[in-house]
C-alpha cells in the first residue's frame, strides 16, 4: 500500500521525464541543423572568394610535349613554346683504368682467382674450351687455369696473359678456331675473363681485365693508385661543398658511393666496371658543373675523379610566340622566371611546339556553385524534416519535435529569404540566383536549376558580374549568407545559444525528479513509521485483550 501511494506521487515526475525527453529530441534536432549549416557555411565561405573566380586553366595543345599548370589571376591567353632541346644533366666522369692490371707482368703464376682484380668473383665450377670440361677452384693460379685449358685440349688451344693490354689470349694451333662454353657450363670465368667466340683461331678479352672491386674495402679494392686516408681512418673529401668522409679500412666502395648518394651534394656516384671508371652526375638538369676536392686523404685522385672531365649538360631552348630570341630554362620545366608568362608553368616532355590557352577555371567555379546549392537544399529539407507535420491513414496527425517551434520556423523564413534575395549595389546584370538559373521549387523551399545553360552561357561571357555577385564584400551573396551562417552556425553563434538554453532545461528538470523524490522517499518513510506504530498499538491491543479474557473468563 505504501508503494503504491509513493507511486501516485511520482505522477509529476514522470510527467517532467516526458518533457525532459521532448527537451532532449530538440536539442538533437538543433545540432544536426547546426551541423549541416557548418557545411553549407564552409561552401559559402568558398564561393565568397574573389580568388576562386580569378583561378586559371591552362590547356596544352600536345599532353606528350608538356603539361601546364597556371597560377590565379595569371593572364588570360594563347601561348606558343616551340622547345628545341632539352635540359640534360651535366656527368664528372673519372678517368678511364682506376683499377689496377691483374698482374704487373705476364707471369700470373702468382695470381689466385679468388685474389684477382676482376670487377666480379670468379666461380668455381666448370666451363669449356673447345668441346673439352675444365675444372676451376677459385684457389687456383691463373696461369694453373691455363694450364688446365693447354693439358684438356691436348695442346691445341694454349693461353696467356699480357700485362701491356691487362687481357687474356687463348691461341689454336693448326687453324683449328677456337670455341667457348657450353649449356652446362657452371663456372663464370669466360664471361669473367671477358672470353667471346670470334670464329677464329684466336680469341683475347673483349676489354680490361683489371677493375676496382666495389664490395671490397678500399684498401683491398685493386685501385690502380692506392687509396688513402691519411693514416687516421678520418679521410675526407668534399662534392659540390659537402663533406663525405671515409675508412680506407673499413669502408667499401659502395659504402662511399652510397654515401655521397644519400647527402645533400646533389649528385650521383657510380662505378662503371666495363670502362673501369667513376662518375658522378648531377641530380639538377642544366650546364651546371660538379665541385671536387681531396680534404684527407686522395679519394677523388684515386678514382680518377679528380683528373675527369665533366661532361656539360644542356639548358632547355626554346622560343615563345615566334619570337627571334631562344629561351632557356636549366630544367625541364619552364617558369615565369624563364618566360616572362606570370603564373605559366610547364612540363616540358620532349621537343616539339605545344600551344597552350589559358582561361578561367569555369569548370573549377561551376563545382563550387553546385556544391552550395546541395548543401544549402540539404539544410532546408533537413529542417522541413523537423517541422513538418504527418497525417497517417486514419488521420491521426502526427507532429515532428520542431512543429511550432518559433526558432526552428524563423530560421527556414531566413533561409528562404537568403536564396530568393536581391542582392543590391552591384554594376552587373546578374542580382538574383534566378540569373543563373536557380529557382525556388513550387512544393518546397530548395532550388532548382530551372535554366541549364543560365550558369554555364553567365560564366563563359560574364564572369566578372557572376564574380561580383557572389563576392561583393557588403552585399554579395556568398559574403551575406557566410555573415548569416556565421552568427547562427558557428562558436557562440544563436544555434550554440538554442542549445544551452535546452541542455539547461534539461538539467533543471534532473533537480526538479531529484527534489521531488526525496519529497516521495520522506514522505514514504513517515507512512511506514506509522503503519509500524498502528501495528505496534494494535498487537498491544490484543495482548491486553486476551488478558482481559482471561480474568473474567476464569
């Protein structure tokens, strides 16, 4: 009995919950229309602009010959680049032989594959001379190799080394041509010894034998000028000013190499092992040349980079408009530096001539219209949602949370005003969103492109007035709707207010429940204190009672 009547008195409450979950409802309903009004503000904010208006497109005649891009406001034109050459890079090459000769006589009895200055290990394995298998280990002498190539060939193919030209030659005796390899061959040391059929009865190296071995330290490399580091490990060297430090006796050539890779010289190391020579080439296109000096140590003496040459790059040439006089750019890219064309750039490809239009970027204006409008009718339907009402088939009406909301109505009428109104002060033909073919829907409050070619024949031959129109710094457009988005969207804006006016609400009512049920719990404790002492008067009743009884009975 006594739940049942707190129970009853609870009455209010529930009924202040039903209004605190109607408060609720709105609050939700106005972030999602202050969220969705952010978005359509970010577009007006786009279109207010000038410089979206003054953004340019530029159109190459030939996409294989250059790209093109334009900076805004750059000017508005035709533009001809006839390119006749383009910008290559400049190249330090090394002198030819930085490798030292296999041996420094003919006699290589001393020369063991596996020591030997050749710029790739020789394999052990087997290979074959004139249809006869010889059998290698890299521990052997060169001069054993050829006297395994004389003793399986019964003397008819001998071989030999001649230190002058640092190159094998393998001779037939008795015209018999000389033939290498086989399909099975499995050892490497013909290609090696650079050892190629020439159908003939003698065969020699294609090139120089001797070469720096790149994965060897630097001491142990087969340099032709032995490579130092002055003594310390601390060698030093500089490339277009920056330092590249070395170990003789620790580091590789490919360490170096990898090094000076990886810095900010701005150029390019490699080992060519077929010329046997250093190059370094630059990064940058254009004539530029390459700075080298010896620090600690003669690093760029013994690679032969020092005594190089340099190999000059060229400058991109080309005339612009049929002018008389040749342009240059030291990159494949031509610039306003270059061409005297303010916000012009391209990417030269190859040499030809490439005509390219420079225009207003109507198609890049035109999106950012469209996007407005979505968003913006967006807004009104996602308000509508919240206000409009429904009437089911049996005709019971049912309200959405912001019928008759006074707010959530003023906000729809200032919407409809903003895209339906005049914008005033402007020189141009163009005050109304009607002018470029947006109109306001017979059945609700969005906009509809009535006109398709309204927009587009307005940005092609007047774009300075649809500029105006949107950007105008007191009345235009885009400016006034970001103005109005702004004070009802954003931080501390009237949408931010509605809501902490409702949060408030809601949490009024949280103390209001909490008030009214200690009133309920206070009021539920005195029923049961009395119940409890009726019950208590009651049993004290009944004790005096049943000894009454039992005195008047007896």
């Amino acid at each position: 009995m006594v739940n049942q009547l707190s129970d009853v008195e609870r009455a209010p409450q529930r009924r202040l919950r039903t209004e605190q979950g109607t408060l609720q409802q709105k609050n939700t309903a106005y972030g999602a229309i202050q969220t969705q009004l952010s978005t359509l503000m970010s577009k007006a904010q786009d279109l207010s602009k000038p410089e979206l208006f003054d953004s340019r497109l530029a159109v190459p005649s030939d996409t294989t010959i250059a790209t093109a891009t334009s900076a805004t406001n750059s000017a508005v034109g035709s533009y001809t680049f006839a390119v006749t050459q383009l910008a290559t890079s400049s190249v330090q090459r090394g002198a030819d032989d930085a490798g030292n000769r296999l041996s420094v006589t003919d006699d290589v009895s001393g020369v063991t594959l596996n020591s030997a200055g050749f710029s790739i290990p020789v394999t052990a394995g087997v290979f074959t001379v004139n249809g006869k298998r010889i059998d290698v280990a890299t521990t052997d002498t060169l001069q054993q190799v050829f006297d395994k190539i004389s003793s399986a060939t019964g003397g008819v193919v001998s071989a030999s080394y001649s230190s002058s030209e640092d190159k094998i030659h393998l001779n037939a005796s008795g015209g018999v041509p000389v033939v290498l390899g086989s399909s099975n061959d499995t050892s490497n040391f013909l290609a090696v010894a650079r050892l190629n059929n020439n159908n003939s009865d003698t065969v020699t190296s294609g090139a120089r034998l001797g070469a720096v071995r790149s994965s060897a330290t630097l001491d142990s490399a087969n340099f032709r000028i032995a490579v130092s580091d002055g003594g310390s490990g601390a060698g030093k060297f500089r490339v277009n000013g920056v330092d590249i430090a070395f170990n003789a006796s620790s580091d590789s050539v490919n360490d170096v190499l990898a090094r000076i890779n990886n810095s900010s010289a701005g150029v390019t190391a490699s080992y060519d092992s077929l010329n046997d020579r250093f190059t370094l080439t630059n990064k940058s296109t254009g004539d530029l040349g390459v700075a080298l000096e010896n620090v600690t140590g003669n690093f760029l003496t013994a690679t032969g980079l020092a005594s190089g040459t340099l190999v000059h790059g060229q400058n991109l040439q080309y005339r612009l408009n049929d002018g008389a006089d040749v342009l240059t750019s030291q990159s494949n890219t031509i610039d306003e530096s270059s061409s005297g064309v303010v916000g012009l750039s391209l990417s030269v490809l190859k040499a030809g001539t490439v005509t390219v239009q420079v225009g207003a970027d109507t198609a890049k204006i035109k999106q950012a219209i469209v996007d407005f409008v979505a968003e913006f009718n967006k807004s009104h339907g996602l308000i509508d949602n919240y206000t409009a009402s429904s009437t089911d088939k049996t005709g019971k009406v049912t309200a959405a949370i912001l019928a008759g909301d006074r707010d959530a109505f003023d906000l729809s009428g200032a919407l409809r005003s903003l895209g339906n109104g005049k914008v005033t002060g402007l020189s141009g033909t163009i005050s109304l969103l009607s002018d470029l073919g947006y109109a306001s829907n017979s059945t609700d409050n969005s906009l509809a492109l009535s006109d398709s070619t309204a927009l587009d024949t307005a940005l092609s031959g007047n774009l300075a007035a649809v500029k105006d129109f949107f950007t105008q710094s007191t009345t235009g457009f885009a400016s006034r709707a970001y103005d109005f988005l702004k004070k009802t969207a954003d931080l501390d804006g009237t949408l931010d207010a509605k809501q902490k006016v409702l949060g408030k609400q809601v949490t009024d009512i949280d103390d209001q429940v909490a008030d009214q049920e200690r009133f309920v719990q206070t009021n539920r404790s005195a029923m049961i204190d009395r119940f409890v002492a009726m019950e208590t008067a009651q049993a004290h009743i009944n004790q005096q009672l049943q000894l009454l009884n039992q005195k008047f009975g007896s």
